[in-house]
C-alpha cells in the first residue's frame, strides 16, 4: 500500500540492519508490534509523514475557503460546513426531517418563509397609499399596500371604485404597481440585517437612491425551474391565471319577456332544453313561448377528471445567517 504510507528502507542503526520506520509486511501500514515478542518491533512515524498529513489538513482546509490555524479543534467541521453551507444558504425542512440544529450544523439559522428575498425597486419615490383593509370602500385610483400574513408586500392601484372590500384584494379591480427591476436580498443587505420595509430608500451600493417596492418571499410559493410561462431567474413571481371560460347562446324576446333558448345557437360552456312546456303568462305578456333551460358545464372547454389538484404540506425554510 502506497498512498499518504512512507515507503520502507533499510537502514543501518547501530551496526544492524532495520526497516525503517519498520510498516507491517502484510498490511503496509504501521504497528504497535508483538507485545509478547520484544524482536517484533513498533513502527516508528517520520517527521516527515507528520508533516504531510498536517500539510494536507492545510491545504484541505485553505480549499474549502477557511483559513487554517493551529489552535482551533473544530477548524475541519467549520470549514467543511462554510463550503456546504456558506453564509446565506438555504436549508429546506421536510415534516419529519430534522432541523439544521438537529441535525448538527453549526451557526445562526431563521426560518425564512416569511422574509425578504428578492425586492422590487423603482427609482421614484412610491406614491401616497394605505394599507388594504376589509369592509372599506375605495375610489378609483385608491393605493393600498397588501400583505397576506407569510407572503409577498406589493402596492396595487384600484381601476374602479371598490365598494366593501372583501377579506382577499380581488386582482382583476386592482393592478399592481410595476417594478423597474428586481434585485436579490444579498445584494443589498446582510444576512443579520432586518428586511426592508416598503417604501425604504436603499442608501449605498449599485442600488443607492432606488426606493423599495415589494418584497417576495419564499412563503406560499411553488418552487419550479425558470422557462416556460415562469418569470426569468430572479425577475419576481409569475401572477396567477386561468383559463377563459366562454360561452353563448341566443333566446327570443316575446314582448319583453324571456323566451325560448335554441340549442342550436348554443356553444362553449353551454348546453339547454326546449320546449319543457307552456309557462304561465306574465302580466302585460301577450305570448308565453315555450320554457326552457340553459345549463353550464365547463367541462366542454376544459379538460376534466378524477381529482389530481396538488395537495399542499408546507415545508420550512432555513437560512445560515452567521
């Protein structure tokens, strides 16, 4: 066996010949010796193959980015952590999976689901809005800042006049305020520092004179690659859409009252009955038509079937901080 092992020489110590530093014959690798056979000798350990170990060690340590030195016991088990986990990473707990500190990891870790991530920056300072609240009413052009308590901040604007808010900002009355970049939390602040607030002014760096607009957070997201229809890596989240739902069908006015709907003037979501039968006279109505129905199924324009929506288990998420 080669390797980090000294190779054995022979030597002449004291007018005898000796192997030197003396490895098993077998195993070639040191030995205690044959403590009940004084002519079997221990291994001797050069200095020189102290020196390769401590050499290696050092340069071990130097690789994964920490500097080494001769006092610290835990030196390896640091520098081994700061290169799996350099400041900043992120740690991603399943139910049933331990936590960073159960599992061992040294340092400062936060859940992070409910922090700052990525912020959106514009270079104008944000106009004058107030926070969203249920049951108010809001005119046209109203500013509100929304929150979902473990989610995103973002400014909206409303685009018609909002009467009782409901509990839930309805995105389809409301636009966001658009973002002229978005920056990563790394590079703006440390990993210790609080979050941003909406509205901050970031003060030094590229970024210096950018006010804050939103802030994202890793919390109710769905993680996914970037392409497709997801945002570019590190340009924000991607809204929430769904499929048009469509329809029609056409129906006969008999003097103003609501009459017979053709199926055959029906298409999309809808499907009907006629002729049901003679339905009572409404006053002031000369002829009834015939009834009918007018039935809608979203299964014509949208692919059905046995439930397969995702279940949700929430997950936490871990940040090394210090």
């Amino acid at each position: 066996m080669a390797g980090l092992y000294p190779t054995d020489e022979v030597i002449n110590m004291f007018g005898t010949d000796v192997n030197y530093p003396g490895l098993d014959p077998v195993t070639h690798k040191f030995t205690d010796g044959d403590f009940s056979d004084p002519l079997t000798k221990p291994s001797y350990i050069p200095a020189k193959t102290f020196n390769l170990i401590l050499d290696n060690l050092g340069s071990l340590i130097s690789g994964l980015g920490y500097e080494p030195n001769n006092t610290d016991p835990d030196q390896l088990i640091k520098a081994i952590q700061n290169y799996l986990f350099p400041v900043g990473s992120s740690y991603i707990q399943h139910v049933n999976d331990p936590s960073p500190l159960e599992r061992g990891l040294r340092g400062t870790w936060e859940i992070w689901n409910a922090r700052a991530d990525l912020y959106g920056l514009r270079s104008e300072a944000l106009p004058n809005y107030s926070t969203y609240t249920t049951g108010t009413n809001y005119s046209v052009g109203s500013n509100v800042l929304y929150h979902l308590p473990g989610d995103d901040y973002a400014i909206f604007k409303a685009n018609q006049a909002i009467t009782n808010a409901p509990q839930q900002l309805d995105p389809v009355k409301w636009d966001k305020l658009t973002q002229e970049i978005f920056v990563e939390r790394r590079h703006l602040q440390e990993w210790l520092d609080n979050d941003f607030s909406i509205g901050t002014q970031i003060i030094n760096g590229n970024y210096s004179g950018y006010y804050v607009s939103e802030i994202i957070v890793p919390g109710g997201k769905y993680f996914a690659p970037a392409g497709g229809n997801r945002p570019p890596f590190g340009e924000g989240t991607a809204p929430d859409f769904a499929r048009p739902i469509k329809g029609k069908f056409g129906y006969s006015d008999n003097n103003g009252g609501l009459g017979v709907f053709p199926r055959y003037d029906m298409d999309g979501v809808f499907d009907g009955e006629r002729n049901l039968g003679t339905p009572a006279r409404q006053a002031g109505v000369t002829s009834a038509g015939f009834a009918s129905i007018v039935s809608l199924d979203t299964s014509r324009t949208m692919l059905t079937g046995n439930e397969n929506s995702p279940r949700t288990i929430s997950i936490l998420y871990w940040r090394y901080v210090a």
